[in-house]
C-alpha cells in the first residue's frame, strides 16, 4: 500500500510539474510577444512608477519621437527630461485622473530632445506591477494632423473673407447700377408716353422690348441687395409673433391676394426669437411664392401652420400650386435658380435664397416637400422662446 501511494504521488509531482512547465513555457511566449508587440508599436509607449514618476520602461517608438535613448529615458523622470511643453499641464493631466485609473485621448503638448515641440494624444492607465502602481502612457504625435486643421481653418478663413468681399462688391456694385437703371426704365416709359405716336408700331415695340429688359435688370439688381442685406445688416435675437410677421407679410401682398382671390389660413403661430425684419421678408418670401406659383384658372389656398419640437419649432406653409419635381428640391434654393422662365412667371429667381439665408442666420433649416400639380409645403425650423420644452 506504501509502495503504491508513493508511486501515486510521484505521478501526481510529475503532472504538476509538467504542468507548471507548461505554463511557464506560455507565460515565456505570452511576455514575448507582449516584449514584441511593447517594442514594435508605432505610438510612443512609456511605463512609468506612479509615486515617483521615474521611467522604468520605454518602446523603440518613445526613442525615435522624442529622441532619448532607452538609457536615458529609465530611471529619470520627466521632468529631468523636460518633456513637457508645461509643468502645469502635466499637473492638469493629474488632476484629470484623479482617482480614476484611466485616461483617455488628452491632447498636451511635449517636448523633444532637440527642443521641438509636438502635439500628442495621451491616453494612460493605472496597473500594478511587481507590486507597484505604475502608469502606462500611450502618445500618438498629432503634428501633422494639427497643422493640416491649422491649414484648414485658415483656408476657410480666407474663403470666408473672399465670400464677405464678393459680396460687399456685388452690393456696392448692384447699389450704384440701380440708379442708372431705373433712369433708363423711367426715360423709355416717358419717350413712349410723349412720343410713341412718332415712333411707329415698329419703334414701340422695340421701346416695349427695352423697357421689359430694364425691368428685370432692375429687378436683378435689386434680388442681389436684398440677398446681400441679409447678410451685412445685424442679426437680432428677440421674441417676436410669428402671428404678426404673417399678417406684415399679407399687408404688403394685398394687391396680389386681392388679384388672385387667394386666401391664407394661419392656425395659431408662436412667438419666436429672431430678428422681425428679416423674418417678415421669410414670410413674405414664401407666401409670395404660394400665391406666384399657380396653375392657371386656380385660386390659391395657403396653409400655416406651427408644431414645437423639443428647443424649436418647426414651421410650414403649405399651398396648392403646381409643385416641384423632386429633382428640384435641393436646386431652388440657389441664387438666381428658377425652374421657369420669366415671361410664365416673373421674378429675380431669389426670394427662396434670400429665405434660406435668413433661416441658417438663424439656426434653422428650410428644405420642401412637393409633388408636381398636388401643391408644396415649405418647412422651416426657428428657437423658441426659453430653448428646451416638451413638445406641443
């Protein structure tokens, strides 16, 4: 019986012993390949001892970006190192972590051996070790990715500064074109009156055919003022009755409602935050449209209405034209896009641009929903008064 439990227990000292080989022989391979993957990675990878800071390890990565070698980074800290651009941004970094035990994608900004310095994503996170509470910091230098965003905000800088010029020119241009203009309208209309008789039904039709070309110069002229306003006069943010801007705008269309025997049907409109000018101009702009926009023979039915979501309300009007092709929905918002020509329906071909801008001053949107014969409905979002609230 001895015999046979010594034998039993030496068989069982053997698989253990295979046993912990084997583990150790995985545990090789598994350091290995950690050792491999530590020294190979392409971001900079530091293991540092969390109460003294000092460096106990450091990747190929670490030496070739910031350019100590591996002998005289450990040991030292970096302070000794001077790798970071501020002492203070580093105590910011620590203060981050916290009792946390991870960091993650903080940009700070270090410096190189040479003295360069660089921008780099950190992220870092607290592990034990022989231990010891160390820290493993992995850097990525964003340099070029910095400098490409530098480029990049510079460059729409620039646009931005070109486009406000473009346009001062266009206005101050279109401002002084328009005098000029509107004499030749005026003239040509006064020599018909005066001395249409002597010019023959020849010379009047060619006076008729200057006349005609005045006007939608003038009116041109005039779509690249109002477009450019709205850009160049100051934007104010106060409560305003979406109820009265609607009533302004019907006002200034009387003649045409009263031309057409249109009707606009307002259901209760909110009070807004906005600048009242340029948001009676979005009304008018849009109920001109719907009355503009008709099938011949009909009589023009326009609908507003007012639904608040969340911080903002979202406002259509609605109307029984002779719609849009989908293809166009995107395209009528351009300056000078028209889908007809002016002979069917007159006009600059800017109202919808000018309506688009006052929106996205704003903060809002403005996109259609149309189908050819069944009418459009225009929808536009603004703030509402007090930001956030539940939906009405």
């Amino acid at each position: 019986m001895t015999t046979g439990t010594s034998n039993d227990e030496a068989s069982e000292r053997r698989r253990l012993d295979r046993r912990q080989a084997d583990i150790a022989t995985v545990l090789a391979r598994t350091e290995a390949k950690f050792a491999t993957v530590f020294r190979a990675c392409p971001d900079l990878i530091a293991i540092t001892c969390k109460a003294t800071g000092r460096f106990l390890e450091v990747n190929d990565a670490f030496e070739r970006i910031m350019g100590f070698t591996k002998d005289e980074a450990v040991g030292r800290t970096s302070s000794d190192l001077g790798t970071w651009e501020s002492i203070a941004e580093r105590e910011r970094m620590l203060a981050s972590l916290g009792a946390s035990t991870r960091l993650e994608n903080f940009e700070v900004r270090f410096r190189r051996k040479s003295g360069e310095i660089f921008t780099a994503l950190m992220s870092l996170e607290t592990v034990t070790l022989g231990g010891e509470d160390c820290l493993i910091i992995v850097a990525r230098d964003i340099s070029e990715r910095k400098a490409e965003e530098v480029l990049l905000r510079r460059t729409a800088e620039e646009l931005e500064r070109s486009n406000m010029e473009l346009e001062r020119f266009a206005y101050v241009a279109a401002h002084d074109l328009l005098e000029p203009c509107r004499t030749i309208c005026s003239f040509a209309q006064m020599l018909e009156r005066k001395h249409g008789e002597v010019l023959g039904e020849d010379g009047r039709d060619y006076l008729e055919f200057l006349v005609g070309g005045a006007q939608r110069m003038r009116d041109l002229i005039q779509g690249v003022l109002d477009y450019s306003q709205t850009r160049h006069s100051a934007l104010r943010q106060i409560d305003v009755s979406l109820g009265d801007l609607v009533t302004g705008a019907m006002a200034d269309l009387a003649d045409a409602l009263e031309a057409s025997g249109g009707c606009v049907e307002a259901e209760f409109l909110p009070e807004v935050q906005g600048d009242p000018p340029q948001l009676r101009q979005l009304m008018l702009n849009l109920i001109g449209n719907a009355l503009k926009f008709q099938a011949s023979g009909s009589t023009p039915h326009i609908r507003i209405r007012a639904q608040r979501d969340q911080g903002q309300w979202c406002v259509s009007v609605e109307d029984n034209g002779i719609g849009i092709e989908r293809q166009y929905w995107d395209d009528i918002f351009g300056i000078f896009r028209r889908l007809h020509g002016p002979d069917r329906y007159p006009g600059a071909g800017i109202g919808l641009a000018v309506a688009k801008r006052v929106v996205e001053a704003h903060g809002g949107r403005i996109w259609v929903d149309s189908e050819p014969g069944h009418g459009s409905r225009f929808c536009f979002t603004l703030p509402a008064i007090g930001g956030e609230g539940e939906a009405a």
